[in-house]
C-alpha cells in the first residue's frame, strides 16, 4: 500500500506550479484525502488563518509549497514583501502545527538560501558559511528560517519535520510572465513573441555567463514526496538535477529548439544574480534513494510544446 493511500494531506500552494504536479502524483499514489488551501480562503500569513486551516483539515501530513517567488526582476521589486509573507507562512504552519500535534510536515525551501560565493557544488553543510546573493537575500533567508525552525522545534518539541532545498524549477504550466518569471520561462515567451513579430534581436538581463541548475518539475514532485516518505531528521536535503548550464548556453538551447535564428543581446546593466549555482544531491540519492529522471532537452521540448499549445 502506498504511504499516502490513507493520509490526509495539506498541500499548500497546490494550485500553484510545483503544487500542482504534487497533487497529481499523490492521486497517482492513491491518496485521496487531499485538501488544497486557497489564499482566498486562508491567508497563511495570517495566524488565526492558519489555526482555521488545521481545524478544517486536520490533516496527517502537511506539504508546505506555498511561497512569494519569482525572478530577479521580482525579488528586486518585492524584498520585503517575500521575506514577510515567506518568514510568516513557514512560522505559522510550524508553530500552528506543533500545537496540534501534526504527525508530519515538509516544506519546501530554496538554493538561494545559499550563500552567495558557496563552493560548487553547493553542500548542505555550507548553508551558513556567508550570506545569501544580494537580489534574493530576503526571500533566500526567509525560507532559510524554516530550517531553524525545523530543526529547533524537532530538538525541544521532538516534532517532525524537514526541509527541501530545490534548484530552478521548470516545466508545463510554469509561470510565463514576463515580469515575474523565471529563466526557462522568460527565454521561451520571449523566443516565441520574437517570432511573431518577426524580430531578429531579443534582449536578456546580466552577461549570460551565470550558470543555473534546472529540475524538471515532475521529478521535484516525486523529490518531495520521496522526502515525506524517507525524511528521518530536520537535515536539509538538496534536490537537484547534477548540472550547470550558464544563462547563454541555455538560450542558445533553446533558440535551437524552438528554431529561432536571431541574437541574444545581454543588458549588462541588469542584475546576474548569483554566480554560480549548481548542488551536490548525494544526500538525496543516500537518504531518500531519490534522482532526478529527466534530461534537459526533453524537458525543454515538453515545455515549449506545452506553452506553444496555450499561446494564441
């Protein structure tokens, strides 16, 4: 029998792009018992939200998704704005659920919790050694608290709990918004704009030389629900692909894919972000016996198939 078959599972952010395909896979598995809290109807940020929240479901196992996040752009725009909102949902799901004696509780977390010039690949034990790159420091040390909190609480309280670092996420139905989305998504609406305009030239923020690691949702789902069934402990666990592909040779990736013959053009006076980020993901593989299954051109096609099927 599955691990979830006869669960009630929480997932927050089940709406949103990694949500989504948890969701699906725990149907897959044969939960059925899954309740997706709107932000209409529960304001995570909000305590007594989140008190309403577990008196409705009273779930077995929350899986905590929901999060303020987006791009570069966004982060720079947004920095107080995602580090409250991602610090007050974390805290209150934790504290919230402790108090009712919430059997389980993974959250997601996020490899610009990192610091900035960490060695690469980047290692759960050097989350602390240096702050976090400046353009998402905030969002970065916000979902970083939920460490804390984890492994705190699992030491006084003996609750149980973990969280997941994940590396750039991509995929179908990912977030194509230009001012708010992230690389993949942002190179392949504006390849697809460009050819319906017949441009030859499309801009891209930085130098092209920061180098990223992508994982293709589906496998972050299955990360995640790896780490519900196997997670012993509040130690961080990467959840990644193996890779690094710098911003430029990804645009050229996907310029062949999709066909385009026009120029990159780089704003240098736009943010790179971080330099470097790409992690070792042996803690995975030993403790959850998880990797990822999807090579970067495959995922690539199925999303610029996907968003070439919603595009007028």
């Amino acid at each position: 029998m599955s691990y979830f078959a006869n669960k009630k599972v929480v997932v927050t952010g089940g709406a949103g792009f990694l949500g989504r395909h948890v969701v699906a896979e725990l149907r897959r598995r044969g939960c059925e018992k899954i309740f997706v809290p709107r932000s209409s109807q529960y304001n995570l940020v909000d305590g007594d939200a989140v008190r309403r929240l577990y008196r409705d479901a009273s779930p077995d196992l929350v899986i905590h998704l929901a999060a303020q996040v987006g791009g570069i752009g966004a982060n720079r725009d947004n920095p107080g704005k995602f580090f409250y909102e991602n610090l007050m949902m974390g805290l209150q799901l934790i504290e919230e659920g402790r108090k009712v004696q919430l059997p389980q509780l993974v959250a997601a977390g996020t490899i610009c919790a990192y610091p900035k010039f960490a060695p690469v690949p980047f290692r759960e034990d050097d989350l602390w050694n240096g702050y976090p790159e400046e353009t998402n420091a905030p969002y970065g040390l916000a979902k970083k608290m939920l460490l804390v909190q984890s492994q705190a609480y699992r030491q006084q309280y003996n609750f149980n709990s973990q969280v997941v670092l994940i590396v750039n996420l991509y995929g179908p139905q990912d977030n194509f918004d230009l001012q708010t989305s992230h690389a993949i998504p942002g190179i392949i609406r504006k390849i697809s704009d460009a050819q319906k305009s017949g441009a030859n030239e499309i801009v891209l923020w930085g130098d092209g030389t920061p180098t990223r690691e992508f994982l293709f949702v589906e496998d972050a789902a299955e990360g995640v629900l790896a780490a519900c069934e196997h997670g012993g402990n509040s130690d961080p666990v990467n959840l990644g692909c193996g890779f690094e592909i710098s911003i430029a040779e990804l645009a050229t990736k996907i310029a062949d894919l999709m066909n385009y013959h026009g120029r990159f053009v780089y704003d240098h006076s736009k943010p790179n972000g971080q330099p470097r980020r790409f992690v070792d993901i042996t803690r995975a593989r030993t403790c959850f016996g998880w990797a990822a299954k999807t090579p970067l051109d495959q995922g690539l096609r199925r999303t610029i198939d996907w968003w070439r099927n919603q595009s007028p």
